[in-house]
C-alpha cells in the first residue's frame, strides 16, 4: 500500500491553498491509497527507503549534500549530485530565497531530469535540506517530487549505497515560472491572516529565536521535533498529533496554515510533514522573518507555551 498525497489546489486571493477530499488512513495513521484511484507510483511527499528501493530503475534521485560527500561517502546508488547551494539564491528575480525558474530548469536538465520524472531528494541532516529542494520542485510546477523519510545515514545503516559517477545525459527542460498553484504566499496574506485570526501561523525555529521575536500569534513548532532522532526519520503520526494538541495547534485538516522560519529552509521540512499526514491547506511564507523584518512587520517577544 503507498501513501497518498492530495493533488487538487486552488487559488484564493493571496493565498494558496490545497484543497482535497477524505481518503482511507492505514493502521499507522498515514493517508493511504486504499479505496482511491492512483497509478502505480505513490504520490506522497514522503516515501520511505524500502518503496524507494523497489523503484531505483524508476525514480530519479537527488543528493543534495555537499559535493564532496557525494563524492568521497557515497551516495544512493543512481543518484545524482545538486548540493544545496545551487537551487537558492537571494538575488534572483522570485520571492525569498528561490533561485528563478530558469536556474532551476538549468540544474534539473544538466542532471538529467525531465518535467515528467518521480524525484526523491535526499539529504544527510534529516532531511530539512532535501526537503527545501522538494518544495522548490513544487513551486515550480513539477509536482511529482517526494522526499526521503530518513536520511543518507539511515539508508547507509540498512542498505548499499554506491561511489560510481551517475550516468546521466542532459535534456530539455522549459524553464518554468513560479506555478500559479505554488504553496507559498506573500507579507500581505501574512498580515491578511494576522488580522483576521482564522489561520494558523506556525514558527519552526528554535525556541531562542521565537523568544527573541515572532509574528503575532504565531506558535511555535521546531521543525527538529517532528524527527525521530533513532530513526532519523520522522516521527509516527501519533507521536506528531499528540506534539500539535500539546502545542494547541488545531489538527482540523481543512484549516488554513501558514509556516514561516527564517530562510524558508526550515518550515521545508515541516511543510512535507503536515502535507503528508494530511493537512490539505498548508502554505509557506517564502520571506519569512527576513522579509518581514526589513520591512517593519510588526513582532512579538516572549516564551512559548511548551
């Protein structure tokens, strides 16, 4: 049985959002396909090493470590190298830290990798780096793009991994612009939802940061507690529901969620999370702290409530 992810969305005002329909939950908790119409590749965010596994002829992998840990530790067998750094960019003409869809579809295309390809991206920090590359796939429009569930350590822990150079060849890929259904919304949809209080605004940094300053409220949730430090993964859905009622953050999957962090790096992973156990609509604000500082957003200073 894989998992499912939900994959109609619509556009409302400044926000975007992901709007679905019930599906089965497995014994787990996590939505499953069971009952739902699917093609034989699952379509969550996130996938675990054995379904990766099964499908290492079918997917495209990418590590986006360090180039000399690619090199030099190895990497998943097939993979193909794209270190963090080469996929943000402050400076480029889109929001927050997305590095333009040109640059993207430049990098996609040299490694081999077409609009149509599955991609799991991995990376060696529990994924809060391959979950950011995921998110960027999203926003761009390639929509079949998953993450992980564990990192290369785990994978190395249980399975073989590989030091042959890739066999890859170039190809077409259309620079796309930012997808009209992108998950990721501006300062106003921020002040839109600090002002009307029907929106959940969620802080992923650590609990300094939030203490020194966050959005009006915001609650916090460290992306790091949803990682199973054992497994390296992320935790059981019972574990993270629990962490959400103890934190007061409404589990309604219809209720509308923004993350924020600092770079948008963090609320990456977070977003993957929730995604995957269902929240249908979950937005990132790209500036995030950044933007919202240099332009005088108000803020607020104190502990929070965990």
């Amino acid at each position: 049985m894989v998992h499912y992810r939900w994959p109609a969305r619509q556009t409302t005002g400044n926000n975007i959002w992901y709007p679905g329909t019930p599906a089965a939950v497995d014994t787990a908790g996590w939505l499953t396909t069971a009952g739902l119409h699917t093609s034989s590749m699952s379509t969550d965010l996130l996938v675990d090493s054995a379904w990766v596994a099964d499908r290492l002829d079918e997917v495209r992998l990418v590590d986006v470590r360090e180039a000399w840990e690619f090199d030099a530790m190895g990497h998943l067998p097939g993979a193909v190298s794209i270190p963090f750094e080469r996929y943000r960019d402050d400076d480029s003409p889109d929001p927050g830290t997305l590095p333009g869809g040109e640059a993207f579809a430049d990098l996609l295309a040299e490694a081999g990798i077409s609009p149509e390809d599955t991609i799991v991206a991995y990376d060696d920090t529990h994924g809060v780096f391959a979950a950011r590359f995921v998110l960027t796939a999203l926003v761009y429009g390639h929509d079949d793009a998953r993450l992980l569930n564990g990192d290369f350590s785990a994978w190395r822990r249980e399975r073989e991994v590989s030091d042959a150079a890739p066999d890859t060849e170039p190809v077409e890929y259309e620079p796309p612009q930012v997808a009209g259904d992108a998950p990721i919304v501006g300062r106003e949809a921020v002040e839109a939802a600090i002002e009307n209080g029907e929106t959940t605004l969620i802080d992923t940094r650590e609990a300094w940061e939030y203490e020194e300053s966050h959005l009006p409220g915001a609650i916090r949730l460290d992306w790091m507690e949803l990682v199973d430090e054992g497994t390296r993964g992320v935790k059981s859905p019972s574990e993270i529901e629990s962490l959400l009622a103890d934190r007061g953050i409404d589990t309604d999957r219809e209720r509308r969620i923004i993350l924020y962090c600092n770079t948008s790096r963090r609320l990456s992973h977070t977003f993957v999370v929730l995604r995957s156990l269902g929240f249908e609509n979950v937005a990132v604000y790209e500036g995030s702290m950044t933007e919202w500082t240099d332009a005088g957003g108000a803020v607020t200073a104190g502990e929070s409530s965990d």
